[in-house]
C-alpha cells in the first residue's frame, strides 16, 4: 500500500503545480478574476479530498523517485502562454485520472471512499477550466494597432493601390480589407495582393468578414461583426493561426468578445460616418467606459478625421480604424501620417 500511495502523493503534486499555473495565467496574464477564482477553488478541493488519505507524505521519497531524471524534448519547449496553459491542463488531468485509479486501491480505508469519484469529478472539470483559459487567451499575439486603413475601393478618391501604397508608406500598420460586393475568386485575389503589398512594409491584414477568405490569402486575420460568425467558430475552424477583431457598440458585447477569445475589439461608432450609416452613436463615452472596464487592444472606429481624433486620444484611445480619412483624401499618405503621428507614442 506503501506504493500506492506514493503514486497518489506525487500526482497530488503534479496536479496542484498544474492548477497552480493555471490560476496565474488567469490571474496575472488574463487579469481575469473568475477563471483564476476557479482554479484556485479547484485546487482547494482537490487539497481537502487528499485531507482523509492519512500519511501521504510520509511515504514520499523525491529522491529515490527514477523518474524525476527522465525528460522528453517537448517538456522544456512552449511556443507562448497558450501553450503553457494546455501543458498545465493536461498535466492536471493526466494526474487526477491516476489519483482516480489508485484511488479504487484505498477506497476501502478510513477517510478516502470518495477519493476515486471525487477526482474523477475534478478532472472533468479542469477539461472545462483549460478550455476557457486557452480560448481567453486567444491567438496569442498582440495587436494593439495605431491606425487600421479599412480599405474599400469605391470609397477612395486615387486609384485603390495608391492609396494603399501611400498610406503603409506613412506608417498605417493594419490594413482591413472590405469589400461586400465582391465574389470570392475576386476578393481572394484583392487579398493576397493588399497582403503582398503590406507585408513587407510592416502592417498586418486583416479581412472583414471572411475566415476562410483570410485563410486562403495567408492573411494575418479576421474582423467580425455582430451578425457575423462568433470568435468560437472562427476558431474552430482556424485555430490561432488568426487573429480575431469583433465590432461592438455596447460594454456588454465587448465582453462577450473578450470571453470568446478575441484579439481585439472595434469600439463605436465614435462620430457620425459617411461611410458606413448607424442608428446610433456610441460616441466617445463608449470607448471611456470601455478602457475602465476591458482588457483587450482596441481600434475605435465611425466618422473618425483629422479633425476630431484629437478628441480620442485625449479620452485614452490607443488606436483607430478609419476609411473616408484616408481613402478618400486628396493625399492619403500626407492624411494616413497625420493619423499616425496622432498616435505615435500613445500605444
């Protein structure tokens, strides 16, 4: 019995280490209360079912453990935070499944006839608990863009390749591409050439609406409106391989985006815009209420000039994305790097 339970002693480890890091990917990478509240709690439950199984530690014997020697080429290797997460998920359920089995062993003993059920329950739990922190996290890569060029053809004054030229040129450094009208073999090849041009100037592209378009195009990412497919289904579909934008004109639907997964957020409209007509305003009280409470980058967006971005910046707004300002000015590069120039420093 000795064995036995020296195997549930160093899995009970194995799984509050693991819980453990989950809770601080919560907490100090996510800033997400609720998920760091849960692993913590996971972690005390799994502490006061070990409570009954008397002498645990005493049968721990770290040093003559043969396997703390052994090590495989993945354990000291993690792409990015993500990938510590589902190591730690893993991790913890791959221990409570052990803890689970041996359990049977003991379940005759005083204090531990729950031991086999009750981290059989945990573990299905941290299956949820990891699912919600790597999602949380997203692509994993920041995009906390100063000036986004929402390029629309029929809505610039110059030749559409000019006023894209020009404005990476100036330092716009995330390109949309929206175009509605167009069919996909067409909107494919629009993107791949946005991407062969703005790629090398530094700038990411993104596409609106459409994953599987940006997939195909080797696009950077997706921007997502509120009729369009959810952050779970672009996942689902893409992985992390995108990065995922959503509009939203409400604190509420901001959120929600932030607990799908999103890499950012669009916040507006800000002003009234020629390009794109809204019923309602959100106006820049939207974007104070949003940088109290959200923890995502951001582009603030409708009717956003030369003008009035001043306004923006003062209320705290780190980037925006506009269309008419830029496309539809007689020199959009002179135009994209008064935008640019508004924002360098604040990001």
């Amino acid at each position: 019995m000795g064995d036995v339970l020296r195997a549930i002693d160093a899995n009970a480890n194995r799984a509050s280490e693991g819980l453990r890091t989950l809770e601080d990917v919560a907490r100090f990478v996510l800033n997400r209360e609720d998920l760091s509240r849960e692993a913590k709690g996971l972690r005390h439950e799994l502490r006061g079912l070990l409570a009954g199984v008397e002498g645990l530690a005493w049968h721990r014997d770290t040093t003559g453990d043969v396997g703390t020697g052994i090590r495989t080429v993945r354990e000291g290797q993690r792409e990015d935070v993500a990938g510590i997460a589902e190591a730690a998920g893993y991790r913890v359920a791959e221990a409570l499944r052990v803890i689970e089995e041996f359990g049977k062993l003991v379940g005759e003993r005083e204090g531990c006839e729950e031991l086999a059920g009750g981290a059989e329950g945990l573990r299905y739990r941290v299956y949820e608990l990891q699912r919600k922190v790597v999602v949380a996290l997203g692509s994993g890569r920041g995009c906390q863009w100063g000036v986004c060029l929402l390029l629309t053809e029929s809505a610039c004054l110059r030749p559409w390749r000019e006023v894209l030229g020009e404005a990476v040129a100036a330092g716009v450094d995330c390109v949309q591409v929206r175009e509605k009208g167009m069919n996909d073999r067409a909107l494919l090849e629009r993107v791949r050439e946005v991407v062969g041009v703005a790629r090398p100037a530094g700038a990411a592209v993104v596409v609106n609406d459409r994953a599987d378009v940006a997939l195909a195009a080797g696009a950077d990412g997706v921007h997502l409106g509120q009729g369009d497919l959810s952050v779970g289904d672009v996942r689902r579909m893409a992985g992390r391989r995108l990065v995922v934008g959503v509009s939203t004109s409400r604190v509420e639907e901001a959120r929600e985006a932030e607990d799908e997964g999103a890499d950012y957020v669009g916040l507006g409209p800000m002003f009234v815009s020629m390009t794109k007509a809204k019923p309602v305003v959100a106006g820049p009280g939207y974007l104070r209420a949003y940088l109290e409470a959200g923890r995502l980058p951001h582009l603030a967006i409708g009717g956003i000039t030369a003008g009035n971005v001043g306004e923006l910046v003062a209320a705290g707004a780190l980037g925006v994305a506009v269309c008419a300002a830029i496309a539809g000015a007689d020199e959009p590069g002179a135009a994209a790097r008064g935008l640019v120039e508004a924002f360098r420093g604040a990001s």
